[in-house]
C-alpha cells in the first residue's frame, strides 16, 4: 500500500478550499466498527444541512482510524449550527465505540507500516530514543482545507510544526 492512496479516496469535484476537520481516534476501529462508522457517517452527510440548505459533504473513515469530514462551501457555507451537528455525530461515535475522538495531545505517526500514537509529553522522549526523527510520517491533524488534506496531511516531522517542540531539535 502505498501512504498516498488515501488521496485516492477524496473526492474530485470539491473545491481545493473546501473545510475539512480531521477526528483521529485513540485506537484502531475493527473491521465491523468500521462498517457501522462509515453507514452513519453517509446517512450524516446525506442529510447535512446549513440554515436549511443542503451542505455538499464528505466524510470517510481514513487508515482505520481518522474520521475526515469535508464541506465544499462553493454553494453553500457551512454556519455554526451545521458545525456542531458534525461535533454532535462525532461524539455519538465516540459515545458508541468507547473512543477519543477529540485529544489533540495524541500525535499520530506512521511508524513500521501502522499508525503509532505519541503522547505530545513525549515527544522528546521518543526523539532521544530514535522511535521517531526527522523523516518519520506524521499526520497533520491541523489541515483545514481539503488542498492542504491531500498535500500537507502526511508529513515528514521535520515539516511539521512539532519541531519546536523537540528539545536540541538539529534537522541540519
């Protein structure tokens, strides 16, 4: 598999600057607990609505553990009340498989052909400790457009802003 398929999978007829939220859970989802993510989330965009008008959405379960929702505001813009039923679905899904959808402090990486996650206390831990360097794979949760989804989503950490965050960090 190669890491970029994912792209693959977006769809082709949003517009580069449609907003895109990133959910990563703390565990891997079961094949089955994929099926029943992915019919929820399709019956949540097919009726995703802003002020009544009907949101040109997305949403799709990414490396079995990323829900990735996406809205192409080209015709219609997405407002606050349309935002939290989004937030609303997320957290019927945390509720449901008894995960965390929303702690930022868990940084995901790709490491030995699987997703691994880093608690961001110890980021300088797994540095000193080579599990991590400068060339390994992290996902971006902090994309907020479809164009930086396919772009900037995985990174290598020495692209990413969590450079700052590594103590004696030399990417000379």
């Amino acid at each position: 598999m190669n890491l970029t398929d994912y792209q693959l999978h977006c769809p082709a007829n949003f517009s580069n600057q449609s907003k895109v939220w990133i959910y990563q859970s703390n565990r891997l989802f079961s094949i089955s607990e994929a099926f029943e993510i992915e019919a929820i989330l399709s019956e949540f965009v097919s009726n995703w609505q802003s002020h009544g008008a009907p949101v040109k959405g997305f949403a799709n379960l990414f490396f079995g553990q990323f829900i990735v929702l996406m809205a192409d505001e080209t015709n219609t813009t997405v407002g606050g009340c349309s935002t939290d039923s989004s937030v609303h679905v997320i957290k019927k899904i945390e509720q449901l498989f008894k995960v965390d959808l929303f702690n930022r402090q868990n940084l995901a990486f790709y490491i030995k052909e699987k997703v691994q996650l880093l608690p961001l206390a110890q980021i300088n831990y797994a540095w000193e400790n080579n599990f991590i360097n400068g060339e390994t794979i992290y996902f971006n949760n902090t994309v907020t457009t479809k164009e930086r989804f396919l772009n900037d989503w995985l990174i290598p950490l020495k692209s990413s802003w969590l450079k700052s965050k590594i103590k004696a960090l030399s990417f000379a």
